[in-house]
C-alpha cells in the first residue's frame, strides 16, 4: 500500500515543485513532462494484480492533479480559462483508464 501512495506523490510533486520554484508559467507546469510520469505509474500498477491498490492510486493521483489545476486556476494564472476544463480531463479519465486495465 506504501509504494502505491508514493508512486502517485511523485508526478504531483514534480509539479508542484515547478509551480513553486521555476520561472515558467503556472499553466505551462500543468503540461510539463512530469504528467508523463502519471502514466507510467499508472501502467506500472497495474502489473500488481492487485486491483484495490491500483484503484488507491489512481484515486490519490486524481485527487491531486484536481488539486493543482484548481490551485493554478485560483492564483491568477495568465493562461486562457477555456483551457482548464482540458486540464482538469486528466483527473476525471485517470480512475476509469485503470478499472477499464484490470
């Protein structure tokens, strides 16, 4: 249960350490190549067998990648609004894309 908690802080970490500390645009953090990392975990947990684990981290990587796109829409993002429902798209298909992988 440990790895799968800490598989699905990694990629949100990335982020948020890009939010923080770089000198990009917080939108352009949002499609960083620190989201390919939630993929590869995703496909990672799936070679577990084990579906409870690879439905907790798909819910823990959901929850927080809704988190940092809320949090970068609420701090006065220069990017285009119509653009966060794209952001957001991820947090809604990353649950289903691992129950439709077991």
């Amino acid at each position: 249960m440990g790895t799968a908690v800490v598989e699905s802080v990694i990629p949100s970490l990335n982020i948020i350490t890009l939010l923080m500390y770089s000198r990009i645009e917080h939108v352009n953090a949002l499609a960083a190549p620190a989201m390919i990392v939630y993929f590869l975990f995703t496909i990672l947990s799936v070679l577990r067998l084990r579906p409870a684990l690879s439905l907790l981290a798909a819910g823990l990587s959901a929850i927080q990648h809704a988190g940092i796109v809320i949090y970068t829409l609420t701090n006065g993002s220069s990017g285009d609004p119509s653009l966060f429902p794209f952001y957001l798209s991820y947090s809604a298909h990353n649950p289903p894309i691992r129950i439709s992988a077991e």
